[in-house]
C-alpha cells in the first residue's frame, strides 16, 4: 500500500509564499503521477497541478506562474511552492497519486492514493 502524508499549510496575508510537502511510504510501484487537489467550502474538489512519471507538468490556469509542482524520488517526496497567495488560494490541498504514467487528465474520483489533506489559509 502506499501512504501519502501533507505538511506545510498554514495562514499567510496575500502575497506571501507556502511550500506543501508530500511524503510517500509504502510504495509498491514507483512509476507514479502525482498530483495536488484543493477543496474550499461549498466548491467542488478541483486539480491543482501534476506531475507525471517523466517529470511533465500542468497546471490549473488560476495558479499558473504562481504555483511549481516538483518531486524528489530519492526522498519520496512531493512539493507544491505557492507564491504570490491570494484569498481565493485558500482551501484544504490534498496530494494524490495514482500508477498511470500520464494523468494530467485524470479526474479526481479515478485517483488510486490520497493524503489526508493540509489547510491553507490566505487573508488580506
């Protein structure tokens, strides 16, 4: 089994920076895409960014060239480094992951592997 497991959300005033980590025991495949979710109140979860098994990455139009998603593999490890936060950031972020070597596609539901989520808080 694999175990996805988040840290680094917090509160931060706008503007400010965020890096989320993800780190990943348990595998038994480590040809995986890896992606970030969020989910604020009332809205529905949505992709955030991905990474896949070659290091090709995508992101949601509302975080490009705030947000990069990268990995370690020697550490099992995933990132997220957000800048220049906005109200509308904030939301709880979930790392996922799923044995597909492309998924930049995939919808949340048909994800293998998820974390049990991190709060970001972003005021102004």
């Amino acid at each position: 089994m694999l175990q996805l497991v988040e840290s680094g959300g917090g509160s931060v005033q706008a503007g400010g920076s965020l890096r989320l980590s993800c780190v990943a025991s348990g595998y038994t495949y480590d040809s995986y895409c890896m992606s970030w979710f969020r989910q604020a109140p009332g809205k529905e979860r949505e992709g955030v960014a991905v990474i896949d098994a070659d290091y090709i990455t995508s992101y949601a139009d509302s975080v490009k060239g705030r947000f990069t998603i990268s990995k370690d593999k020697a550490k099992n490890t995933l990132y997220l480094q957000m800048n220049s936060l906005k109200p509308e950031d904030t939301a709880m972020y979930y790392c996922a992951a799923d044995r597909r070597r492309y998924c930049h596609t995939l919808p949340h539901d048909l994800y293998n592997y998820w974390g049990q989520g991190t709060q970001v808080t972003v005021s102004s």
